[in-house]
C-alpha cells in the first residue's frame, strides 16, 4: 500500500493535474498546442510515432506534421484518451515514476457519434515527471506499450 508524506501528497496531486492536463491538450487541441499547454519539461523525452523525440520542440512538430497528414488524408479523427489505474512512486523529492492505463478512442466525423465505436488501443503508459524551478510539475519522459490495437 502507498503512503505519502504531507509533500508528497501535495506532488501526487499536482502530477495527477500535469497528466489529466496533458490528456486534455491531445483530445482538445489534438497536441498542436502542445508547446505552450505547459505540461512537458523542455528536454522531454517522449516516444510517438514509432521514435524516440527529444526536447518540446520536437514533440510539437510531432503533433503538427500528423494533423497535417491527416487533414491531408480527410480523415482528422476525435480523439479521447482515459486515464485509468494510475500509480506514482517517488524516485526523490523532484523526480517520480507514473504508470497507468490509457485506453484510446478515435473516429473521424462530427460528435455525438450514434453507432458503435470500439477502443483503438489500449496501452501501458510509463512515464516520468519532474519538478522544475519554477516549482511546476512536467513530463520529462513519455512511453507507451500497446497491449491491445484495433486493425
């Protein structure tokens, strides 16, 4: 069973509120915001699209060159992603590991969808969490393993 100190406590908080926002950015914003949702460390490492990107700045191209390939194929898809069994331990007072379980949903077209839609994947999310300077809580490394993937 986890037990937290009063700080971490508070960091356990925050970090839930770093990773429900980052969720937010990806199904709001489709991540072309990603640069200024405030929510990953600048020198963050982060796997998508099959390869590692390191820094922000290359996680944002990563976020706008897709929807670019997806416009281009008419096919920009809404997207949710549910976070759920959630566990974070504390390497030290600034760093901690979080796992959970993200199950993805995507469909093109224009919501409230009526017909069935399945899940498109469900992952394994590993990620890291730092706090900086500033005192804010951000991703400093994103991955993910899919256990389960629509065809």
């Amino acid at each position: 069973m986890a037990k937290f100190d009063a700080d971490q406590v508070m960091a356990v908080a925050a970090i839930k509120q770093v990773i429900y926002e980052w969720g937010d950015e990806l199904d709001i914003n489709d991540g072309l915001d990603m640069k200024n949702a405030n929510v990953l460390a600048e020198d963050c490492r982060y796997f998508v699209g099959e390869q590692w990107r390191e820094g922000i700045d290359a996680v944002a191209q990563f976020y706008q060159e897709r929807m670019a390939r997806l416009k281009e194929a008419g096919a920009v898809p809404v997207m949710r992603h549910i976070i759920t069994n959630l566990k974070i331990a504390f390497n030290d007072a600034g760093h901690a590991k979080v796992e959970f379980m993200l199950v993805f949903f995507a469909k093109p077209g224009e919501p409230p969808f009526t017909d069935y839609c399945d899940p498109l994947a469900v992952a394994d999310v590993h990620m890291e969490c730092k706090q900086e300077s500033d005192e804010h809580w951000r991703i400093s490394k994103f991955d993910s393993g899919q256990i389960f993937r629509r065809g």
